[in-house]
C-alpha cells in the first residue's frame, strides 16, 4: 500500500506543478490567478511531507539518521522533479502562446 501511495503523490505533484505553469500562462484577472495558484499550491505543501513519509514507510522504517537521508532525499527528489515540470509547462504553454498571436 504505501508504494501505490507514494506513486500516486508523485502523479499528484508533477500534475499540480504542472497546473500551476498553466495558470502563470493564462491570461487571467490577477485575484482570480492568485487564488487558483494558492488552490493548487496548498496540496503541494501536503504532498511533498506525504510523500516522503511514504518513502519511508516503503524502505522498512529505517531508524536514525537512516530516516533522515531517506526522507530528506525523497523529499528533495519529489521537489526537484516538480520544478522540472513546472519548467518543460511554463515553457511549452509560453511557446503556444507565442504562436497564437
């Protein structure tokens, strides 16, 4: 169980990263931006913990600083792919809308 959660936490925080690209894209009034960034935003700041407890859960609760490395590194992982696709998102909603006009 905790592998099927910690793979669908990570298809959560890639795909809520990725949102957040699409809604920096649109062309939006700004309160109405702010508020759908801090919609999908919020779940990240869950998913990120919930993930890496789940990393831990899955390695056999290794204890002391074994924990520490294990849930810090897929911590950093999870961030780390995240921003990556935030970046591919932005860029390739921003080239869309480049060639649109």
């Amino acid at each position: 169980m905790p592998l099927i959660l910690t793979c669908l936490s990570f298809i959560a925080v890639i795909l809520l990263f990725r949102g957040l690209a699409w809604v920096e894209a649109k062309m939006w009034p700004e309160v109405g931006k702010h508020l759908l960034l801090l919609t999908l935003g919020l779940p990240c700041l869950f998913l990120i913990p919930f993930f890496a407890y789940e990393v831990w859960l899955a390695t056999g609760l290794p204890p002391d600083f074994g924990a520490v490395y294990v849930m810090g590194g897929s911590a950093v992982v999870v961030t780390l792919f995240g921003i990556m696709s935030y970046f591919s998102g932005r860029r390739s909603y921003l080239r869309q809308k480049a060639s649109s006009r």
